[in-house]
C-alpha cells in the first residue's frame, strides 16, 4: 500500500496495488474515485480537495498499523 499526496492540487491517492492493465474509475462522489480491475480488484482510491475530506481530522490523514500510528499533515 502507498500514500501519495499532492498539495498543490490537494489530491490525495491510496494505491494498494500496482496497475498491470486497464482499470475502470469509479466515480464514488465530486470528490472520491476509485479505481478498479475487470476482476473486481481495488487498484487505488483518489480523493479530490483532500484536507477537506478530512476535516475532522483537523487536516490530517491518519496512517496506523498494528504496531506504528503515523499523521500526514494535508495542507493545500
């Protein structure tokens, strides 16, 4: 899985798999996508004015796992 963010269009992407072909994106929201597999395979979801999304994390995206806890200050 990786993170990316991209603060000058405020975009972030979590990709939990590499492409290896055609995806279909998702249109989830204004603001969310997802892209997917013909096999149904979530490749990555793409959420649009980010620090927004996440507002109630004051800005922040929250990565945690089961033994590290991480913030990722999304400021555009």
């Amino acid at each position: 899985m990786k993170l990316s963010y991209d603060p000058k269009y405020n975009v972030a992407y979590l990709r939990f798999h590499e492409k290896r072909g055609p995806v279909t994106t998702i249109k989830i929201s204004d603001e969310m996508n997802i892209d997917v597999a013909p096999d149904g395979t979530v490749y990555g979801i793409e959420l649009l004015n980010a620090n927004y999304q996440l507002a109630e994390d004051r800005g922040r995206l929250i990565l945690e796992t089961s033994d590290s806890h991480r913030e990722i200050a999304l400021v555009a």
